[in-house]
C-alpha cells in the first residue's frame, strides 16, 4: 500500500512500498523455489527405481564387477584425480614430457601437488603418446627458432628443458621432416 507524506512545503508525496516487500516479488520468489526444487530432486525416486530394476537384471558377476570398479574409482583421493585431470591437459594440450608434467603438478611455483598424487596422475596417463608430444616440441623447435636437429635434440633432453627421455628426442629427431 501507497502511504501519503506531506512535505515541509506542503507537498503531498506518495511513498510505495520496496519491491521486496510487495506480494508479487514473494509469490515469484516461491514459484522460482519450486520450480527449481522439482527439476533437481523431483524425478529421483523414479530413476532410483529403474536403476534397481536394471540392477537386478544383471548376472551376479557383472554386478560385482561395478560395484568393485566404483567403490575402486571412489577409494581414489580428490587430490589424486585432480592431479590426473592437470595432468592430462599439460600433456595433450602443451605436449610436454612424463617428466615435464611431474615437475610442474609438483612444483612449488607450479600446481603444489603432492609427490604421491604426482605420481599417481604419470602411472594413470595411459592415452598419452610420448613420442607424439616429443615430436611436437621437436616441430615447435625447428619452425619458430630455427634450431638444429642437434640443438632440438639437447633442448629435448635437458634438464633445464622439455627433459624427454633419449629414445622420445630420437623418435623426434627421426621423423622430424615427416
């Protein structure tokens, strides 16, 4: 409801209500609720069922196996899978070595990983060709700085570089003009 107030010049002025305390503003907020409500929670128990009916249909081993490979998958620390999920990107999308990508998940200046959780993410990349990523460094090497085969092969290897194995420079090196 609208309330009159008379100003010190005598002026009539009606104040409204915020729009927070309107009724209208309310009625919408509990529409939105709900509807929100019904799309999160509101068809679990039906898929809760066909889940079971599923289930049961299954032979007992096959069962077993998912419970086994799901209680498996839920055993695994928040920080491992993380760290494998880091891993995986630094590996496919910079092309760098299983020892590049230890070091940065790892590092102080890098993801602060722990050493087991690094370690974890290196045995589990298993999609990963090694051979591919030296290649592509070995490619980046050649056509944006102009090394030689040699230098691209040190850079490789190093230490202070992508620090590929012997055997993953030398695949590089090998189909480097392919």
């Amino acid at each position: 409801m609208a309330r009159k107030i008379k100003d010190v010049d005598g002026k009539t002025y009606v104040q409204k209500k915020p729009f927070y305390k309107r009724f209208w503003f309310w009625a919408l907020v509990l529409i939105v609720i709900f509807g929100v409500g019904s799309q999160l929670g509101g068809d679990s128990s039906s898929e809760n069922a066909a889940s079971s009916d599923s289930s049961t249909t299954k032979t007992e081993s096959a069962s077993s196996s998912v419970t086994k490979e799901s209680s498996s998958k839920s055993n695994v620390p928040t920080e491992y899978t993380s760290a494998l999920n880091k891993a995986k990107t630094y590996a496919k999308t910079m092309n760098m070595s299983k020892q590049g990508v230890y070091e940065q998940l790892t590092a102080d200046a890098g993801e602060q990983f722990s050493a087991e959780a690094g370690q974890y993410a290196i045995d589990h990349l298993t999609d990963i060709d090694w051979n591919a990523n030296a290649l592509a460094k070995a490619k980046g090497y050649q056509d944006d700085m102009d090394m030689s085969p040699d230098a691209i092969s040190d850079q490789l290897t190093s230490e202070a570089g992508e620090q590929f194995t012997a055997e993953e420079a030398a695949y590089a090196i090998q189909h480097l003009n392919d």
